[in-house]
C-alpha cells in the first residue's frame, strides 16, 4: 500500500468529522416506543399539538361594519363619462422673414439663373416632290399648296426655313434665328406618291 500524502490525510480527517457531526444530528433521540418525539424546531407546534377547542371560530351572525368612504359609483346605472378638457392648441410658430427683406438675418443670395426656354421648331409647310439636276449641286422641287418651288443647299425659303442638305430621299432645312443643330427631316416623295 502506497503512503497517503498530507492533502489527503486532511480531506480524511475532514470527511470522518463531518460524518460524525450527521450521526449525532440525526440519531433518535428519547426513550421508548410511546413517547412523542419533540419537535426539531423549538416555539413550533406540530398538527398533532393542536385541538379542535384551540382553533377560533368565525364570527359569522356579525355585519360587514361600516365603511369610512362614501360609494361613489352605482352599477346600476351607466358610466357618464366626464366631460373632455379642450386640448390647449400648439403655439404658432412666428413666420421666417423672407431672404433679402429689413427684419430678415444674412447674406442676400444671387437669384436663381433663368431656364432656357425649349426652341419650339415650327411645321414645315413643302412637301418634297422630286429631285433633279447634277449631283454635285442637286435642285429639290418643293410643293406648297398650288405654288411650286425649286431650291438648292443654301437657300432661303419664305425668309424662315434654311435648305441646309440635300440627302438621297430626304431633305434637312434649318431655321432662320435657330442654332444651326436645329433642324428637322422632311421625306422626299417618290413620284407616284407626290400627286
């Protein structure tokens, strides 16, 4: 048998102290059979120490006694609501001053630039019904109403449109006063469909 180490000498002496300490609390104590163990609480009464004598009694034939408050609600009778308090309304905020005005706290800002108005590009009015000529400088035949025009790039037509090119089966016209981009396709029309 190996030796036992002083740790463990200590936790042995310690377990059979502590197993002395339960035996004697928990041995019966008393001497026979027929007497009545006391109790392990001292000033506490066991259910069997009491009698049916010592338990007193309801006083059942006795009022409710008087109550020291007036009943103020009736359940017979409906609730009335008491009448609402008018909520008080918010303050009004005083206005701001308006920007650049006498009562009004900093600098003046610079008024928003204007928006350019959107170029509104009028209708052309001529139908293109042909062209004709040398391919270097072709002449593109114009219908107006009962008045036939010729006209070739560069030219001025009624002192509003621009003829600005002259393509295959189209022709561009710009606009008198309007940005050169500025400009709208009008459809030449072959000669079946010009009449």
């Amino acid at each position: 048998m190996t030796a036992m180490t002083p740790a463990r000498k200590r936790l042995a002496g310690l377990l059979l102290v502590l197993l002395a300490v339960a035996a004697f609390s928990f041995w019966p104590r008393g001497g026979g059979e027929g007497e009545a163990r006391p109790s392990s609480r001292p000033g506490r009464r066991g259910a069997s120490d009491l009698s049916a004598d010592a338990v007193p009694r309801l006083a059942l034939n006795q009022g409710r006694g008087e109550l020291s408050a007036k009943v103020e609600r009736n359940i017979f009778a409906f609730y009335v609501r008491p009448t609402p308090v008018p909520p008080t309304p918010p303050p009004v905020p005083t206005p701001l001053p308006a920007p650049c005005t006498p009562l009004f706290v900093g600098p003046c800002l610079p008024p928003p630039p204007p928006r350019p108005t959107p170029i509104v590009v009028p209708a052309i009015p001529y139908r293109a019904v042909g062209i004709f000529g040398p391919r270097e400088r072709p002449i593109v035949a114009f219908e107006d109403g009962a008045r036939l025009i010729n006209a070739r790039e560069g030219d001025v037509l009624d002192g509003r449109f621009v003829l600005r090119k002259v393509n295959r089966e189209s022709v561009d016209f710009g606009f008198v006063g309007l940005p050169p981009d500025v400009s709208r396709r009008v459809p030449v029309l072959p000669p079946d469909f010009a009449r």
